[in-house]
C-alpha cells in the first residue's frame, strides 16, 4: 500500500487557506497513491484557541470538510485529515478528530482519547475525550489510529489513567498511524522517536508519525514526521522546520526491502537556529508585515535578533536602529555600524541623548527632586522603546525584541522600553545558549558575521556609568544553571540536571534564593511581554502560569 | 447543630498567612459552634495556577494543616477547609478537596468532581476529578459535600456527563455544605441563589454556600455565602465584599422558627463599585505598594479611576499628573484641576509639549520624512506613559491604568502609551457603563464629585486637533451593544440580549462587521495590557484566549 505523508505548516483559523494547501496536495497525489495522511487539525490549524467558541467557525470547517470531500471523487486516494468533531452527547460540545474520507465519504471517524492539559496545552478546554480506540478497514488493511497525545501514556511517566496505545494493540492493526501536532523544544525529537518507535513494537505494526511544520505566534512546529516499521527501526524521516509531501510503500513485501534509516534528533543549538528563523519568518508572513525594525545596542542579544531576522526574511526587509546615549561606549556604536554593514541591514542613528537630559530636567522641575538610579535608568530604555514603535506606527513593520530568558527571569529588562515589540526572539534561550548560538550563526555564515567584539565584550545594558551585567547579578553560567533548574527543573534532561548541578555546587544556597527571589517578584513584567518564541521545555507565557500579587518563597 | 460560615479574604500562596486568618476564627469560634466551615482552596487561596508545580508548595500546605490539626485539639469544634490532596493514583499529581478537622485529626476528605476548564479555569490543568460523593456522619447528621463547580450541573446549559448532585441526593444528606472560590461577575450572586437553592430542594436538606472573598490579581470574590432551608427558602446571607464570620443553628426545631430571609442580588452598578474598589485595594495591598499614580487628562475614564482609586486607599496615597500637550482643550486641564481637588487628589503637571516637539524633530531629522497622523498620535501617548512610569519608579506606586473594554475592545488605546500600568480598572465595563458607574459615584459622594463637565463632554483622546472619539467609531451606545454580543454574546441574560437586538436592529451590517475586525485585528494589543479588573461575564485575559497570528473572519 502506498501512503503519502503530508507534512505542511498552516494558519490558524484561515480554514480557507488551510483547506486550499490540503486540496492541492490531493490534486498532485491522488492518484498515485492509496492513502494521504494530513496532520492533527489541519483544517482549523493547532491550536484555534477560543475561536472554537465562535458559533459559525465550525459550520464554516464542514463547508471546507465538504469541499475536501467532493474533491475526493475525483482521486482513487483515501484522505485523513484532522478535523473538529461534534459532540452529540453531554459535556464539552467537541471532540479532536480524525476523518477518513474516500470517494466523496467519510468512511470513519476517530476522536482523541488524551487531552493534554499541561504546559501550554488546554485542549480540556474545548474538547470531550474519545472514549473507544479507532480501527478501521482499508483496502484489505486494519488501520490503528491514535491522535498526538493518545501516543503519550504508552510509557513513564503516566499522566492519564488510560491508555489508548495498550487499548490500540488489543485490536492488532496492521498499520498504526498517528496525526500530531506536536510542538518543537529542546530534546523533543529524540523523545518523540523513543516514545511512538516503542509503540510501533507494542502494537507489532509499522507506524506513521505526521506532524505539522510552521510557526503559529510562539509556537513553532518542527515536523520531521517519520516512519518505522514494526520493530520500530527507522523507514523514512521527512525534514524538520519545511513543508514536504513523501509518499512510501508499506504492508507489501517490497516496503521490507527499503533500507533502514537512523531516525536522528538534531543538536539544540542547530535546532534553536532553524526553529527561530521559522517562528520570525511565520509571524511577519501570517501577521502580515512589510518589515522588521530591531533596535540595535552594540550588544549580543540584538546582535543575534538582527542576524536571525535577516535570516528569515532578507536583509532588505530589516532595519535596524542604535540610540546611543551619554552612556553608550564608543566600541557599541562602532560594533553596531560593523553588525549591520556585515549583515547589510539598513542602520538609522537616533541619538537619545538631548531627549534624555530635557526629561531629567522635566522632571526634577515638575517632581521637585532628580531622577534616582532606576528612573533615570528606564527613561532611557522607554525613549529608545518609543522610537522603535514610531518607527514601526510609520512604516508598517514589526519591532522585535531583543530580551533573552536570564534577564526576562530576573527582570532585568524595561517594561514599555527594551521590551517593546510584538515578537520576542530570544526569550527562551537562556544568555549562555545566546552566546552558542551567535557562534553557530557565526560559523554558518562566514559573509556576515556578527563582529566578534560583540561576541566578546563584558554584557551591560549600558544605562549607566561603566555598568555591567555582573554588577548586579551572578556571572551567566551560574545565573544560567539556577534559573533552568527553577524554571524547568522538572523537565531537563538527566545530562541537563548533572551539569546544572555541577555549577551549583559552587554557589552559596543565598545567592540561588536571591535569584529564585528575583524571578518570584518580576512576574508582572512577563505577564506584560511579547509573546516569546518558545524552544526550551517550559518557556514564558501558556507554558507558566503564576499569580502576580499572590506569592510563595519557600524558605 | 450550630454552624459557622467564615467568608474571609486569602492570598494567593500565603499558606501562613491564610493559615493565621483560619487559626484566628477557631481561636475565636472553636468552642462557641459545632462546626466552621472555610471556603474552597482557603489554605493555598484560590486560583494557585503552576505554584502547584513547585514541589516543596504541597509539602509546606501540609505542614500547615498539621498547624491546624494540631490547634483544634483545644477546641470542640469541627473544621471544614479546602485543600489540596495528593492523588494516590494515576493521572494528575492533585485533587481539589476539602478535608474534615476534628479534635487533632482529619475526619474526612472529598475530592471535587468537576474541574471547570472553561472562561478563566483551568482546574483540569493541576486536578485529576473525584469519583465518589462525600458523605459523612457528624454529631449525629448525615453531611454531604459539594465543592463550587459540584453544583453547577444540576441544571441546563450541562456541560459535564456526570452530576454530583444527583449523585449527592441518593445519599439523602441531612445537610448539604458547598465550598466555594466563585468569582463574582455580572448576574452571578442570581445565578448562584438560583442554582443552589434548587440543589437544596434537589437534596432535600438545608443548603450553606460558603464562598471566599476578596481580589486575587484580575479576579475578584464577592463573597455573599449564604444559607437557605430544604424548600431553598433563605434563612441567611452574608454580605458581598467584606470579611464575616457568622453562626448560625441548624437541623434543629428551634432553627424552623428563624425567619426567612430573601437572597439578594446586588445591582450591577452597585456589584461593579464594590467590586472594583475591592480589585484596587486587595491588589495593592498584596503586591504592597505605598500608593497608585494616575495619568489624568480631564476625560471620564481617568476620572473615574481616581475616584475609585481614592474610595479604595484614600486620597492621601493616591496621585494623579495631568500632562497636558497642544490638543488638550483649556476645558481638559481646568476638569483635571477641579476633580483632584474634589477628591483631595495630589496633581502633578507636567507639559510634553516641548519633549512632544523636540521628537516629531528627532524622527524628521533621522527617517528623513515627517510623522505621520498615528506616529505623531502615539508619540504624545508613550511620553505620557513614560512620566507616569518615572513617578512609579521614582516612588514605588502603582500605576493604574484607565482604559475602558469599548476601547480595548477595537484596540482605540496605545500600547506602551495609555496602557502603561500594573492594573487596569475600567478594563471591562463599556464606555456605556462607565458613565453609569460616574454618575453612580457623584450619587454617592455629593462631596467629592466627578465634574459634571467630565461627564457631559464629548470622549477625546485629544491626540489631534479637534479630534473626537465619535470620527473613528460608531457612538458609544451601539458600539457597545456590537461589542457585548461579540464578546459575551453566549453568556449575556435574555434581558441583555433584548437590549443590544433593539440597538443593533438600526445599525447596518457593515458597521458592526467592521468593529468586528477592528476586534480581531486588534488581539496583539491586548495580550500586552495589564491585568484588568474581570466584571463582566467575559472579560480579556485568561476568559478569552485568542491566537494573534492566525485570523477567522466569518463573511
């Protein structure tokens, strides 16, 4: 039997848009293969949020299911798609299904039996879980079906007193196929192999994994769909971060002849690389936006933010901005002219520097006493914030922020100054991963480098005199190894936990609660943020979710 | 059987401060009744989100619960308070429950049934469900527990396949006893005496509703718990807004003879005074901050919200700076001037026209063009935003920001400019009802009125010449109506729905399709807004979650 895996990046809510890609894949493939696969929702994209809730969206997905369905006759090619279901019974009025279609039919359907409701999922919210596993006959073959989390309960740890996998492989298909759209983070790849290879060997069957690609706000999907075959050894593994249409022959004796592949995870710098590139890319093209504006410092976070989003949608379409003030060192200026001349990114030179000192003057005279330390301090992070969004009122374009993890975790960063923007880029990558990724942006693009005394200098937000970073907090290796045991503790890695602990060794118990403290008391500057363009385990926004004026400091 | 209702005020986290409240009423209480019953979640408050994560968080609750084991040895008194019990099973790590105390040690526990994860809860994101009724002897009565969400699917819309309450009414309770954290929004304390008293007659057994009060972040509890006899007749209720402890008797002769007492429901515009001065005053004293700073342009939101502002910490720890520019009308700043004196308000005015002037320069000067209309708009909005956040840096206050739901609704509001601010007060009442809830205030406070010129001119931003609210939008009335049936249509009462058709009937299709986009296209700003005090039945936040990127028009 042939089946094709259909690996594409959608638009959440754009059902016409969405349905329009399906269509054209049916159209090149539907006669020359026996079975297309699309990914979970494909039709609503993934995840609609409360757009579910708006009474004529999900008529308006059966128009489209329709359209797919007399597109159907034409083509020999049994169609599985994702769709939203109706509940006809009590409870949430959905269900998260699968739909196979066949000559203008639905032959069967299948709705999800996990719904995930942590981290940032919430599918609890929408959706009624299956009850029943989903088996189906085609062209002499038993079909198993499982959606993305149903293949989730199957090993430790178990976070459902069901599992769908065990249920499934009572029914011994020949073919176990599973819809997913399962998001990208570090280590994911890896664990996903491991998880539905071992499925695969629990239901004696070959399994195809289909998962979507493509950025949705600060989600970003990988794809790198695969297939094993019953011993759960590789078959084919599509690439990760692009669209791909692949069609493999299974179930028949010759698909035992196709060699076996390594089913392979990438390195988490490469892959922060491309996952970042694409959640830049995805939110300009599904927002809509003529450009991107950046606010270059001299520093390394802009830095990266600037050469990212060359990356992802040309050097043309990116300006950049420096705003020097009193305080900004000669090399930063200099740093900036060399970053955007390498990366040839237009640079404008604002400088702040009489709008700073007439609103000291402002305000010591309305105030009656001088600005201290921090004020003086954010009117310069606020001015610059407010020429970046000038800029984008003006032209259309999208200002990116430039924070990263450690400094949104400590609330080192303005609120409405440096974390002006619509898209976060940095924000989950902690500024020890920033440094090794600037490196590997360095090493891939030997024609425009970001200058190594970017890379090089002291980090300091440079708001005050010869301020660095290192005053006020710990050196980032240690900063870094607190913070990533706090934030996602839970999650990391065994190798992860032993290097953390390695440099926690050295640090004094008072220095980690004064940071955990910091973390604690910022919580009103995140809830505040852009979204964050999500590549660690647990990251800011959906993902963590936290009282402001409630507090808990265990001590 | 004597029974004590305590409707007290927690915060989030505090397990040693919310125990010290609970220790207090059994100091006081604990040999005066036979039970006191606390309200849903009282040890950890009510909603504790991901510091449900934290694994010393449940450890340190239940040191704190032996606290309270330990001090009702003293007392003859059983103690009803809800907590958080671990699951011995698979699935979730928790239950919501609520545990039994009685001389030194736990009686009983029950676990909650129906975890709500719809509007602003997400219970299924921590909580694995109860299965069984908790029904328990003591003194004699059979008592029988729900927990908030237990009651609510005894009656249509039913959105759970199980209902406690049926399950509940088989045991035949003596006595029916509902913990509650149940936020207080438009038509809720109706609602509540509706459902509640139906479970009551249901049950056959007096009903005692205990439910929390106080502001936790966006959300606020009324409180109002209540106690109504078999034929869901009142017998008791406690006041909205405010701490109680009150004792009553049932299940004996002597409490047939009590009166019947009507359960009230507030008026709205008396629900949305009491609810959002408790939103300030909770806020800021949780967060502890010494006082709130408010921009005033002479227009009825600012007004508003110093009013408020006062009523809820006192005039002298409020400030309010006017920051007049070339658009604001002589009438503006003279309004501003006799409203802070009204309320014995601190006014500040700070000028931007020359920061104003100087950065049209700035921007002409460096992009080589002039501002345009919404570039030169906003400008004046970010400087305003950036004074009030000097004062607030400069001070510690709180910034309070002032836009109301029709201008966040249609994104009429400057991100970083207007929307500066840790909470949001007027965030989810309509323009419509702000001048309701004005005039409500002048009624109230004959000695410390809102100018009726504030109320009686027409809405501005003043961001350009001669610039009225009314250019751009359609009058307040109808867009407001518009705005209610998109955004709550599917909750609204049947009276409301009749209001807005009568409006909407004169209003064309284009019109309400376009403040329709104007809505969608608009998700961005609001995802950045402070937390705004919820009113409504669907307020922005977490009651309605929305993709930014993605897009559904319905046309």
């Amino acid at each position: 039997m042939k089946v094709t895996l259909a690996q594409l990046n959608y638009r959440i809510g754009d059902l016409a848009g969405n349905c329009n890609k399906i269509s054209e894949v049916i159209q090149q493939q539907g006669n020359q293969t026996d079975l297309i696969i699309f990914s979970e929702l494909c039709i609503t994209g993934y995840y609609p949020l409360d757009l579910l809730d708006k009474p004529e969206f999900i008529a308006n997905q059966d128009e489209h299911i329709e359209r797919i369905k007399k597109l159907s006759e034409q083509y020999s090619a049994g169609i599985i798609i994702g769709v939203v279901d109706r509940n006809a019974f009590t409870g949430k009025p959905y269900h998260n299904a699968l739909m196979l279609i066949e000559k203008g039919n639905c032959r069967f359907i299948y709705h999800k039996q996990l719904l995930p409701t942590y981290n940032i999922f919430s599918e609890a919210r929408h959706f009624e879980p299956g009850k029943i596993p989903g088996v189906c006959l085609f062209r002499g073959h038993r079909l198993g079906f499982l959606i993305c989390e149903d293949g989730w309960n199957d090993q430790a740890p178990f976070h459902y007193d069901n599992n769908p996998v065990q249920d499934l492989a009572r029914e011994k298909p020949d073919l176990v196929i599973s819809l997913n759209s399962s998001p990208s983070n570090t280590g994911k790849q890896e664990e996903r192999v491991l998880r539905f290879t071992h499925i695969a060997k629990h239901c004696q069957a070959p399994l195809i994994y289909v998962n979507q690609t493509g950025a949705n706000d600060d989600i970003v999907y990988d794809g790198a769909s695969f297939v094993c075959d019953e011993k759960g050894q590789g078959v084919l593994q599509l690439p990760a971060f692009e669209e791909h249409v692949t069609t493999i022959t299974v179930l028949s004796p010759d698909a035992k002849k196709s060699p076996s592949v390594t089913l392979l995870a990438m390195d988490n710098i490469a892959l922060y690389y491309q996952q970042l590139i694409m959640g830049i890319r995805d939110y300009v093209a599904k927002c809509g936006f003529p450009g991107i504006v950046i606010g270059s410092s001299g520093g390394i976070d802009s830095a990266l933010t600037l050469a990212l989003a060359k990356q992802a949608i040309g050097a043309e379409k990116v300006t950049a901005i420096t705003m020097p003030s009193r305080f900004s060192s000669e090399g930063s200026r200099h740093d900036s002219e060399a970053l955007c001349y390498n990366l040839g990114v237009k640079l404008y030179t604002y400088s702040i520097d009489d709008e700073f000192a007439s609103s000291l003057q402002s305000f010591s005279g309305v105030f009656k006493e001088p600005a201290r330390g921090i004020t003086a301090e954010n009117i310069q992070a606020r001015i610059r914030g407010r020429v970046l969004m000038e800029y984008s009122n003006q032209t259309g374009y999208l200002v990116l922020s430039t924070g990263n993890k450690s400094e949104l975790s400590v609330g080192y960063a303005t609120l409405y100054g440096d974390m002006c923007g619509g898209l976060n880029v940095l924000g989950d990558l902690y500024k020890t991963q920033v440094y090794a990724l600037a490196n590997y942006y360095n090493e891939l693009h030997p024609a425009a480098v970001i200058p190594q005394e970017i890379i090089d200098k002291a980090p300091s937000a440079e708001l005050a005199e010869d301020q660095k970073d290192s005053d006020s907090l710990p050196d980032y290796p240690v900063l870094d190894a607190i913070l990533q045991q706090y934030i996602e503790g839970d999650l990391i890695s065994e190798h992860e936990r032993q290097q953390a602990s390695a440099i926690l060794q050295r640090v004094s118990t008072e220095v980690i609660a004064e940071v955990k403290k910091l973390v604690d008391r910022t919580e009103f500057k995140r809830r505040q943020a852009p979204p964050i363009i999500r590549v660690q385990r647990r990251s800011f926004g959906a993902g963590r979710q936290l009282p402001i004026s409630g507090s808990y400091e265990y001590c």
